[in-house]
C-alpha cells in the first residue's frame, strides 16, 4: 500500500467502475475494516474535494461521532429503503448496498449520477478513519496517484 507522501494519505488501490456497474474493492480495505462481515454496507457521499463516496458498515458506523445518521433515520438502519436509495442528513446523502463476500457492490445508474462517477472512471481507495475508506473520484490525490512512480494495484 502506497503512502503518496511522508506523512500522507495511505492508498489501498484503485478500483475501477466497471461496464456491469460493479466496484471490486482492494482486499486489504476489506480486511482492515472488516466490511464484507454484514453482507451490506453503507455508502456516503464524498467530499466536494474528493467527491466519490466513504464505505463503512453499520458496525463501524453505529457507535461512531456520525453514528446518529443511523440512530435518526431507522428506515436506513434497518435496510427499508430501497438499495442504493440515498437520503439526505446533515448535507451529506446515505445509502446501503449489499455486497459480495470478496468485496464486490454493484451500483445504479441514478447512483452514477448522484456521486457524479461513470463506467471507466478510476476511484482511489484511501484509508479514511477507523469508521470507513474513502472512494476518492477526483482530486490532488488522485492526481499524485497518477504520477506515482510505484506501483498501485488496480481492481
């Protein structure tokens, strides 16, 4: 795993939306935070700097400082609403996604439009905090990516 500079971002790898509208993510994101282990995850969206979205699960996230997105809205919590069906708390949208026990989701169109990503589009995978990773769509890190001399895994 890639640090982009001393004391930077460290970098799990680059996941590439696919045709079929599917994201496999690094297996070390999925071994550091465990996110296979509830069959569903949660998805938030993205910084206006990063844009993409942040990955996590709702045992990571329940007891977290942003815990009470889950505890307010229990439709979201309890997996109610519909797959990829985003809801709006605190200026930043929510949703869950089943996923694959090797860390596969597969996401929508209207999710594409929503996070502002498209099939071929490159997301960096970079370890956020101990709550989840960030799938980082655009940004001076993706850009550093680009131009690292070492090697990066692409998924």
């Amino acid at each position: 795993m890639p640090q982009m500079n001393k004391g930077g971002k460290f970098i799990f790898g680059i996941s590439i939306l696919r045709d079929d509208l599917c994201i496999q993510f690094p297996t070390q994101a999925i071994k550091e935070y465990d996110i296979t282990s509830e069959g569903k995850i949660f998805l938030i969206s993205g910084s206006k700097k990063t844009g993409g979205f942040v990955v996590t699960r709702k045992g990571l996230l329940y007891d977290s400082k942003i815990g009470n997105i889950l505890k307010d809205t229990a439709k979201l919590c309890n997996y109610e609403l519909a797959q990829g069906e985003f809801v709006k708390y605190k200026g930043r949208l929510y949703c869950w996604l089943n996923i694959s026990s090797d860390g596969k989701i597969q996401i929508t169109p209207n999710m594409m439009n929503t996070l502002e990503i498209n099939i071929g589009d490159k997301l960096l995978s970079i370890r956020g905090s101990d709550i989840g990773f960030t799938m980082g769509a655009k940004g001076p890190l993706l850009e550093k990516a680009e131009n690292f001399h070492g090697e990066i895994e692409i998924y």
